[in-house]
C-alpha cells in the first residue's frame, strides 16, 4: 500500500461521472457567461432591439471619455460604491475581531450570545433595508425619537442628505453583518495554540502584547480571508442603497450596481451594463489581487 | 480551565480580572439589545395599525394589537400576494439548496479523492470563480435565462445560482479531512466509488451538507439582486424583490412593511435557530484556510 489507495477502483470516466452534474451547471451559468457578457459587451444590446449591432469598444470608451452621456454618473456611482467600501471595510474587519475575543471564552451564555450576534445575518437586505427605512425615517423613526430623547435635536435627515445617507448605510451594513465575520474569526481563533497564550504569559507579554503577537498573527490567514470576502461584498452593496436611501440626496448614494442595475433592466442597454460590469470587476479583481500580494509579501519565511 | 487559571492568579490582579469580567458583560448585554431591539421594534410594528405606526412620539406596545396589517398581507386578492411570494421563496430555496447538495457533493469528491487528467484544470477553474465579482454574471444570466424560457418563473432563482463553486471548494475541504482508511477498505471489499460515496462518505459528511445545504437556503432565501430583475409578475415573485415591490406601493405604511418584513424573516429565523450550530460549528470545522 504504498502511496495513498487512491488509484484503487477508479476508471477513467468515473471522476467525469462524479463531475458532470455540477459542469453542467458551472459551464451554463458561470463559465459561458463570463465570456458572453465580454461579447455582450462589444454590441449595442437592446433587449427591444432586433438587431444587436456591432459597436466594438463604444460601450467602454464611452466610459473613459469625459462629458459622455454615460461615463459621469458611472464614476459617480463608481465613488459611491468606494466611498461605502472605504468606511465599512475597516469597521467590519474590526469591530467582528473585538466581539470574536469577547467571544473567545468559556462561559454560560456563550452560545447564546454568539447565536444573538450572528442573527441579524440570516435576515437578508431586503427585510434590513425596509426596517432600517423605518427606524431612520426623518419624521417618525425610533433613531431620531431616541436622539431627541437624549437631548439632541432629532432631526437628523439620516436617509436623504449626506453625510447622514452613508452613515446609515454604513452603520446598517455593520449591524447586518459584523455577526457572520466575527463567527469567521472565533474559528479561527480556536485554532491558535492555547500553549502560546500560556507561553507569553509566562513571559510576562501584556494582555495587549498576547493580541499583537500571538492572536493577529495566528490568524492572518483568516484576516486575510475576512478582508478579501468584505472588501467584495461591500464593492457589491446594492440592497441597502436601493430600499433605504434609494441613491438619495441626488444620486449621491447610487452605488456601482445600482446604476449597472439600471442602465441593464430599466434602460435596456444590456451591453453598456455589461460593459460596466467587467470594468467595476477590474477594479475588484485587482483590489483583492492588491490585498493578496500586500499580505503575502509580508509574511515572514515559516 | 477558567476557574484553575483565576486560581494561580494572585489577589490584587484577581480584582482587576473581576471588573474586565463586569465590562465584559456589560459589552455583551449592551450589543445584545443592539442586536434584538430592531428585530423587536419590527416584531411589535407589524402588530400597530398603519395610523399607530406614525405616531410620534411612538408607541413602545402595540395599543391595540392590530391584525389590520397581517390580514392585508395575507388577503389572496392583494397587489401584493406576500403569501404566494413566501412559497414562491420556500420552493426556491429548497430547490436551490438540493440542487447544490446534488451536484457538488459528487464533484467535491472526486476532486477531493480521485486522481485524474485536467484534475488541477479543473478545480482552478472551479476555485478561480470564487473570486470573479458576481455582477459580471447579470447581464449574460439574463439572456442565458432568457434563452432556456425561464424568465419570470422559478427555475431562474434556482439553477444559475446554483452552480456554487463555493459548495465544491467547502466540501472538498470536507472531504480532505475524512480519514481514508474506511474508504480504501471498502475499495478493498469490492465497492464501487459510487458506492463508497453514497454509504459511507456522505453519512460522514452529514454535518457539512447540513451546514451547506442552510447557508445555501439564506443566501437563496435573501438573495435581492438577481430575483428583483429576472421576476416580474407580481404573482411570481419571491420575498426579498417582493419586499421591494411593497416598498415601493406602500412607502409610509410601516406597520404592512414591517408585516411583511416579519413574514420574510420568521423562516430564516427558525432555521437559524434550529441550525445555528451547523452554521456556526460548520464553518469551523470545515476551515476557510484552504
């Protein structure tokens, strides 16, 4: 038996078997369309059009070409889109970090509480996006009766001016998914070596030294991956934009799918949607590319 | 383990152990009722009446526990059908959730035990779509969907979403870990793989299909995006683009949202509730350090 057994019982065609179901799909819906939206994305592609012509790289140029029709409130969009994922991804790398420590413990209640953290995840963008509509509402709103109780003026206009619009959308994306991060990191903290702990506490390491030192780099790999998953899903915020601020005050608050959304499904140019589709993925693509290499590079020879 | 660590420490650093002990709990019970206050709120507004609902300042208790809202929600002559969409999202995401249990527990396999050509090929593809942002897929989804008749009707929030290259990558992982030995002496007795995999390989891995299969129902149950624009009909559609839609005709009418709100969440809440430890435990075990 030397080497692994795997060999043992398999014909050729039988990995293929196993396979097909799953290639069917994945060839159907994941990998023809990346290539078809590329092509898509070459035409002037009007779902009400029966030609769909030939513009080659129109949809794209026009993006990159200053005063065009398209390409001011793509980049706006495109802003709105950074401006969200600059101010949540910190909080959401964060913040899930210090409640997976206050997690990381025996005690009664623990589950409890995790289960209690995490919930808010299950309930999906749209019932947070009507509830927070709710709560944020100017005039009627729980957020500003409970300011003005607590002696502030209580009119804050939290869905329909800035900065108030992204504070919302920020706060409420950390509310919604702090939960399901911080799970990430209890695993992952469970894996690292309760030796070590002991062994910088013999040393005398500081509560704040064992975090520098033992926890954050025990779990790079998970920071890593939180990073990577946040970064992308708060690049593809939409729901929370679309059923709370509805790109309130004036567009401002528009994300990059929201007018991709919209350029596709209530203008009809699924070509110039497409188009748009692959320069925001770009965009992404290089940024956890960049995320990537900046962790990598700096880990230490182990 | 706790109690044998506090015992070694002597007094004076016993004292400061104690008070991070309070602000440790103090920390829990204030994000507790972060946490539940809005689902609370949501909870006793669906009770109001839609003129309750407005008041400012605002009831805390329903004055009069209203059904005025549920009933609306709940009339089969609605606009806004919240009944037919809640099956219309249970169908979708059972379906969805089978359909990714089917198809990538078999392919999760033999990428985990089988040696092949273009095997590598196969799950770098497999693996490299993880990182393709999803919105490259709306437009080409649209028309592929399109193409196969299925706009408008349920197999649309069904199939795409079920080629899940993360349930391939999750159980793989799954399968790594399962120790070889019961597998390569059934092999030995004359099984076939097929055999091998359906009796003694998917019993083991129970927990993360489990795991798989709910974290595949809430994301299919909450998915907005991609059901906001392949459904239309306001008979077809499911919860999350049905939410929108009663936005949209009953903006200021938050004791009905918040109905229905409530009506979108109960399942997913009970799921949780029941399958919180597969979610939670799942997620550990099957390690995102791949």
């Amino acid at each position: 038996m030397n080497g692994s057994g795997t060999q043992l019982g398999v014909r050729r065609s039988t990995p293929w078997l196993f396979l097909a179901p799953y290639l069917v799909l994945f060839i159907t819906f994941v990998a023809i369309p990346v290539v078809y939206g590329l092509w898509m994305s070459l035409h002037n592609w009007d779902q009400f059009l029966p030609e769909k012509p030939w513009v080659g790289l129109e949809n794209y140029t026009q993006l990159f070409t200053p005063g065009s029709a398209k390409s001011a409130p793509f980049w706006s969009a495109m802003k709105a889109t950074a401006i969200f994922t600059l101010f949540s991804v910190p909080l959401l790398v964060i913040i899930p970090l210090g409640i997976a420590l206050l997690l990381n413990r025996r005690f009664p209640g623990r589950s409890f509480f995790r289960a209690v953290y995490f919930a808010p995840y299950v309930l999906g963008v749209a019932v947070v996006g009507i509830l927070f509509r709710f709560m944020l509402d100017p005039n009627i709103g729980a957020f500003n009766y409970l300011l003005s109780k607590l002696g502030f003026a209580g009119d804050t206009p939290w869905t329909t001016a800035l900065p108030w619009a992204w504070i919302s959308l920020v706060g409420m994306t950390v509310w919604w998914t702090m939960g399901f991060n911080a799970v990430i990191y209890l695993a992952g903290l469970q894996d690292i070596d309760r030796q070590l702990y002991d062994a910088a506490e013999v040393d005398g390491a500081s509560r704040w030294q064992r975090l520098r030192h033992v926890t954050v780099p025990g779990l790079r790999s998970v920071i890593v991956f939180v990073i990577t998953v946040t970064l992308l899903a708060s690049a593809n915020m939409f729901g929370q934009a679309y059923l709370t601020t509805q790109g309130a005050p004036a567009e401002k608050t528009r994300t990059a799918i929201m007018f991709i959304a919209e350029e596709g499904f209530q203008d009809f140019h699924l070509g110039s949607a497409a188009a748009m589709s692959y320069v925001l993925a770009l965009f992404l693509m290089a940024l956890s590319a960049g995320v990537f290499f900046f962790f990598r590079d700096r880990e230490e020879a182990r | 383990m706790e109690a044998a660590t506090a015992g070694r420490v002597p007094g004076r650093r016993a004292g400061r152990r104690t008070s991070r002990e309070t602000l440790r709990w103090i920390a829990l019970i204030l994000l507790t009722l972060l946490y539940v206050a809005p689902i609370v709120w949501m909870l006793l507004t669906a009770f109001k009446t839609e003129e309750e609902s407005a008041l400012t300042p605002p009831t805390l208790l329903p004055t009069e526990w209203s059904r005025e809202a549920l009933d609306t929600i709940f009339s089969t002559s609605s606009q806004t059908p919240v009944i037919r969409w809640f099956f219309n999202s249970m169908i979708a995401a059972l379906g969805n959730g089978l359909l990714v249990l089917l198809t990538a527990a078999p392919a999760a396999y033999a990428l985990a035990r089988m040696e092949f050509r273009g095997k590598r090929l196969v799950f770098a593809g497999i693996v490299a779509t993880l990182f393709v942002p999803p919105i490259i897929f709306l437009a080409p989804n649209y028309e592929i969907v399109e193409a196969l008749g299925w706009l408008d009707t349920l197999p649309a929030v069904i199939f795409p979403l079920a080629a899940s290259a993360f349930g391939v990558f999750f159980l793989r992982q799954f399968f790594i870990g399962l120790p070889k030995e019961l597998e390569e002496a059934a092999i030995l007795d004359g099984a076939s793989r097929f055999q091998v995999f359906t009796r003694i390989v998917l019993p083991l891995a129970r927990p993360a299909l489990a795991t798989l299969f709910t974290l595949t129902f809430l994301t299919n149950w909450n998915d907005f995006l991609w059901p906001l624009y392949v459904l239309f009909n306001p008979e077809h559609l499911t919860l999350s683009p049905g939410l929108g839609l009663l936005q949209g005709a009953n903006a200021t009418n938050y004791a009905l949202l918040m109905a229905g709100g409530l009506v979108a969440s109960i399942p997913v809440l009970i799921v949780f509730t029941f399958a919180q430890r597969y979610i939670i435990e799942g997620v550990s075990r099957s390690g995102i350090k791949g």
